[in-house]
C-alpha cells in the first residue's frame, strides 16, 4: 500500500532530516575537542560516535519492548504525527545537558546528552523513512529518501562551521583557543527549534498512518527476520553507517597525524565530506518528482554542482579559504556519471557506488597530501545514496510487517559507533595505524556489493524487480 504523494507533506516530512544530519556530522568536531580539552586517546575520543549512534538501537529496542506490552505497534497506537513530535521532544531534553557537559567540561554529561538526542532520534528514523518511501510510488522510494538526504546533509555541510564557529570563534585562525562553553549556544538554539518543528508536526498534513493495522510481538519480530533482506539489511545498514561515520570520524586524527592539521582548521573538511553526501544525494533526487525526462536529466547533472555551491557559501561564510578545495569538483563529476549509470536502481546503485568506495579507499591508504584526504572524503559521495537503496530493499514487499522491519533496521544504526570504535582501536601505531585503519571501510563495502547482488536476486524470485522500473528517469 502506498500513500499518494502530496508535495506539501513531502516536504513537511524531509525537514526533520535536517535535524539528524546536523548534529551527527557537528560530533565530528566535538570529537577533536573534547579528545584534546580532556586529553583522550583515538579510542575514548570515539565514544562521541558510539554513545550517539548506540542510542537508535537502544530506541528501537525499547519500542519493540513498549509496542510488544502494548500488543499494538507504538506508531499505529499514537499516530505518526505525534510520534514524530514526541521524538523531537526528547532530543530536545538531550541538548540541554550539553550546559553542565561544557561547563564543567565533563565526557560522561557530554555522551549522555549525545545518547538522549539520539534516542529521539530513533523514534523519528522509525516513523520517518517508511512514511518517505510510502508517500507515493514505492519503486521511486529511494528516490524520495535520496531527497529527504540531500536535506539532511544541508544539516550535516553546515553543522560543522556553526559548531566549530562556536566553540573557536574564527576558525580561520589555526592558534584559536578551545572555549567549550560555547557549544551550549548552538545545541540550545537546535534544542529550541526541536521544540517548535514538534508542535509543527503535531498539527501537520503529513500521514498518520501506512497500512493497517498491525501487532508488533516476539512472534511478530521472528516471522519478520525470516525475510532474508531484513536480515542482510540490517547488517548491510550496520556496515554502511559504520563506513560512513568512521570514515569522517578519524578524518581529523588522520589529517592531523600525517598533515599537521590542528583542530581549529578540520572544520571545512569535515563539512566537505557531509556535503559530499549532499551532492550525491540531491544528483539522485531528481527523479524523486514527476518531471520531464530532459528536465530530470538536467537536473541530474546540475544539482551536484548546486550543491557543492551551499558548501561552499557555507564556508565562506564561515571565514575559510576552500580555494584549494575545487580540484575536489573533478571527483563530483565521476559522480555524476555513476548516477547516470544506475539509472537510480537500487541494487545497481548500491554495487557501483559500494565499488567506487572500495577504490577510493585504496587510493588514500596508499597516496599522501591531499591526494589521500579527497579519496576519504570522496567516501562521502559514494555513501551518499546507500541508505536510501538498503531501506528500500530491506522492506520490499513486506505490508503489514514493515514497521518491524524498519524498527530492525533503525537498530543498526549502531554500526555508526561500533565500526568507529574499531577503527579507532585499530589506528593506533601498535596496530595499523591512522591511515591503514581505513581497511575497515573496505570491508564494509565489500559487504555492500554482495548485499545488493544476493538481495537483489532474491527479490526477483519474489517478482520484486526495482530494475524493471523506470526507476531514476536519469
């Protein structure tokens, strides 16, 4: 069952994904911080990743518990609307303990309010990503959540300058001081706007409710895992998140390690590698909308260009110098041309770009200079679509099971923090080291690939073929 899809409540729905990208790509300036502020090693500095990201499976745990006592699915029970809101609301209480985390400069109040943020933010992913891909055609569901992403990433390319804006006061200065307790103003403003966009969800035009009905129990959590792309979904999401995350995560200790980057100056390069999702993801969205093909074409090859445009105003904004950033605009390109490529199929896309990945690892593993930080952030571009395109396939073809399935999936978002977690152990020089603990990444995508090959297949023996659409219109 699919809900008709109204631009209005599209777009209404999309503008919580702002949020979510926000504050996950500014923990990658908290990290540098607060591992410099309260001296703490690669490891300890990448619990920021691990206690923001373990909360979404902590969440969705407690909504199979809540839901299973219940006897009624949480979201059937209350609405979608005032799930969304009561999500907001507690990622709301989370951002309030970053005022004693500051001001006392304390990692423990620091990683609870990062886990509270997170929690709500289960419950949001929960409601939200199957609302997106059921607001119209379910072919073009990746589509759809490839534009909530492109917003999602506006948060994500703009995070970074505001956080470290904040916390350095002019981050084009390299001897900058670090003033922890000017992280507050940023997270209180977000806290607020958490606030506000809740009431707004709560009397919206988005839908209260996809399909029927349904019961989520233990029985109901079995006979969903017995769906092999639920299964394989969940860990594809783990490994995804995991590269993702890590990836952008030990950028900072990278760039420092083997470039002399100090903390001050990471800023526009963190944001470059979220805006790198931005620019993949608004590539792909064009044929999110019923467009003219030539339309969606040019589109298709604009966007990415647009996008690295609020980049870059960002950062300029921001007072850094991105000049040296452009050559940058030549991978965008390569981009481009994989999305033309895919035609916006989900498993076709997950393998090239789970492809492009690998090589761009490869690349800066065994290059130096800038030549290796723009293969690590490309891993952005090539990241930039894979959510969308697992959550597609993870709940293809399930109805009234696919609250569960979401939920499942939403669970594995803790690849975020475990996958940096091992990164960080494996970067110390006893182990790999910083730039050859960027193996872990290669494994996450070789994952990727064989996910969208064997899922892929098993979906046509189900007469589910996303392939046999018109799929991306570019």
């Amino acid at each position: 069952m699919s809900i008709p899809t109204k631009s209005s409540s599209l777009v209404t729905l999309i503008v919580i994904f702002f949020f979510w990208g926000f504050v996950a790509a500014s923990n990658d300036i908290l990290i540098p911080v607060f591992k410099k502020a309260l001296d703490l090693s690669q490891l300890q500095s990448q619990m920021i990743s691990f206690a923001f990201y373990v909360a979404y499976t902590v969440g969705s745990i407690l909504y199979f518990v809540i839901s299973g006592l219940l006897k009624r699915d949480i979201l059937n029970l209350i609405g979608y609307r005032n799930g969304l809101a009561l999500g907001l609301i507690i990622s709301a209480v989370g951002t309030l303990l970053f005022i004693p985390a500051s001001n006392n400069a304390s990692f423990p109040l620091l990683i609870g309010g990062l886990f509270t943020v997170g929690l709500g933010f289960s419950l949001q992913q929960i409601a939200a990503n199957p609302l997106a891909i059921q607001m119209g055609d379910p072919s073009k569901g990746n589509m759809r959540l490839s534009l909530a992403g492109g917003i999602n990433n506006v948060g994500t390319t703009i995070g970074p300058v505001i956080v470290s804006f904040a916390i350095f006061g002019g981050i084009s200065n390299p001897d900058a001081g670090l003033n922890l307790e000017a992280v507050q103003i940023p997270y209180l403003v977000l806290g607020a706007a958490f606030l506000v966009a809740a009431v707004f969800f709560k009397f919206s035009s988005v839908p209260d409710r996809i399909g029927g009905e349904t019961q989520i129990n233990g029985g109901g959590i079995l006979e969903t895992l017995r769906y092999p792309q639920v299964v394989l979904g969940m860990i594809a999401i783990f490994v995804y998140v995991g590269v993702e995350v890590s990836t952008a995560s030990n950028l900072p200790e990278f760039m420092k390690q083997k470039l002399g980057t100090p903390e001050s100056a990471v800023a526009p390069y963190v944001s470059l590698f979220w805006a790198s999702l931005m620019i993949g993801r608004w590539t792909s969205a064009a044929g999110a909308f019923d467009l003219k093909e030539a339309t969606k074409l040019k589109l298709s090859l604009l966007l990415p260009f647009a996008a690295f445009g609020v980049f870059a105003f960002a950062n300029v904004i921001g007072g850094h110098s991105i000049q040296s950033l452009y050559p940058y605009l030549l991978i965008v390109v390569i981009l481009a041309v994989a999305d033309a490529v895919s035609e916006g199929k989900p498993a076709r896309q997950i393998i090239i770009y789970s492809s492009l990945g690998i090589l761009a690892l490869i690349i800066g593993i065994f290059s130096s200079g800038m030549t290796s930080v723009f293969a690590f952030i490309s891993v952005g571009l090539f990241c930039s679509t894979l959510w969308p395109c697992i959550f597609t396939l993870g709940i293809a073809g399930l109805g009234e099971k696919t609250n569960t399935a979401s939920s499942l999936l939403i669970m594995m978002i803790m690849g975020g923090g475990v996958i940096s977690l091992i990164q960080g152990a494996l970067s110390d020089e006893k182990m790999l080291g910083i730039q050859h603990s960027y193996w872990v990444g290669v494994v996450c995508f070789a994952y990727l690939t064989f996910f969208a090959v064997y899922v892929g297949r098993i979906l046509k023996k189900r007469g589910i073929s996303f392939d046999a659409t018109e799929g991306g219109g570019h």
